[in-house]
C-alpha cells in the first residue's frame, strides 16, 4: 500500500499489508513518486453567505499553483482563467462545506475547506420560493461567491 509521504526531495514508500488480517510488513521505496512541487493553499477563506435554493458558483484566487496540477472545488475540476479558479456548487439548501483541493496527477498537494452559510428558516423558504419564481420568469443570471 502506497503511504503518500512523498517531497519533492524523496520517492515515497509503500508498505506490505497482508490483505486477509491487516498485519503490516516490509516498508520500501516507492520508485517515481517524487514530488515536482509542493504546494499550500492559502488559509484565508472567508464564510460566505447564500440565500436559499441559490445556484452557487465558487471563484477562488490561487497564485503560484505548480505547473500541471489542477485545483478541484467541491469534487469538481475548476476552470481556470489567469490566477482565477471557479466551479459551479449547484444549488444550496443547507450551510455546507466545500471543499477545495490542488492535485498534481493523483496525488493531492493540498486540502482546505471554505463554509457557504445559507438561511434555511421559514421565511427564507417563502423569500426563495418567490425569488426563484422570478428568476424563472425574468430568466436571471446565477449568484456567484468570490473567495
């Protein structure tokens, strides 16, 4: 089983794992599994408030992603536009937590999450039930959250 411990000075390992009891073996390098770069996504994300039934569109700004690896919001491969990343979230019902994750091939540079806020009560339900009817009606654009 491969142990994701690789750098970008080192191959990783992987380790023998009998597949019947679990029991752990011999450990040994994992030969191409050196990184080409490390990358930290930045700590700065902010809540962020919808209202309910909105479709959601996530734009996050990310500098210095290594060549070649791709950003994902909440499972979905980002577009990219200069330093710009966004991923339509769909439709939010519930506060939630989206995750955001830089990939180079498989393996994942770095993780983080941001917290899309929504008013969820009786009266927001009633206030989205007309708004939605209107945007239907009206043909209205989506609302888009910059992180």
């Amino acid at each position: 089983v491969y142990n994701n411990d690789a750098t970008t000075k080192k191959d990783g390992t992987e380790t023998e794992v009998c597949s019947h009891c679990g029991a752990t073996g011999n450990t040994r390098t994992a030969a191409g599994t050196k990184l080409e770069s490390e990358y930290k996504l930045p700590s700065n994300f902010k809540e962020q408030s919808a209202a309910y039934k909105t479709y959601v569109t996530i734009n996050v700004t990310l500098k210095d992603v290594p060549s070649g690896a791709k950003v994902y919001i909440d499972g979905k491969e980002a577009t990219v536009s200069g330093n710009k990343y966004s991923a339509d979230i769909g439709q939010v019902k519930e506060t939630r937590n989206v995750k955001i994750e830089v990939k180079q091939g498989s393996r994942v540079l770095d993780s983080s999450s941001l917290t899309v806020n929504v008013n969820s009560n009786f009266f927001a339900k009633l206030v989205s039930f007309f708004v939605n009817f209107l945007f239907n009606l009206f043909k209205w654009k989506k609302v888009t959250l910059t992180f």
